[in-house]
C-alpha cells in the first residue's frame, strides 16, 4: 500500500480478509477433497487481485 501497489485501504483489514480467504481455501481443500478444485496457486493470485487490487 506504502508503495502503492496495492490498492488503499485499512492494511490489517485486507490482510485479515487475505488470510481467512487462504486458510479457508487450505481448510475446504482438506475436508473435501473429492471437489474439483481449482490450482491453489491461481486461486490464490485471484485472491491477491480481488482483495488486495495487486496486478
């Protein structure tokens, strides 16, 4: 944010947001792994777009 590359905002908010977003993503993986998941990775960098605006 200092570097504005991501977008502003409350930093501890986004990271919050960030870090239930991949705990939650690695908690589903593990007690349903018969879903067709996604690549972790790649939805990872969509949670890195769509909450913290990175490119």
């Amino acid at each position: 944010m200092d570097a504005q590359v991501a977008r502003s905002g409350d930093a501890f908010t986004v990271a919050l947001d960030l870090r239930t977003a991949v705990i939650g993503a690695v908690s589903l993986r593990l007690n349903e792994p018969t879903l067709p998941w996604p690549p972790l990775d790649e939805q990872i960098d969509r949670f890195l777009r769509g909450l913290v605006g990175l490119t």
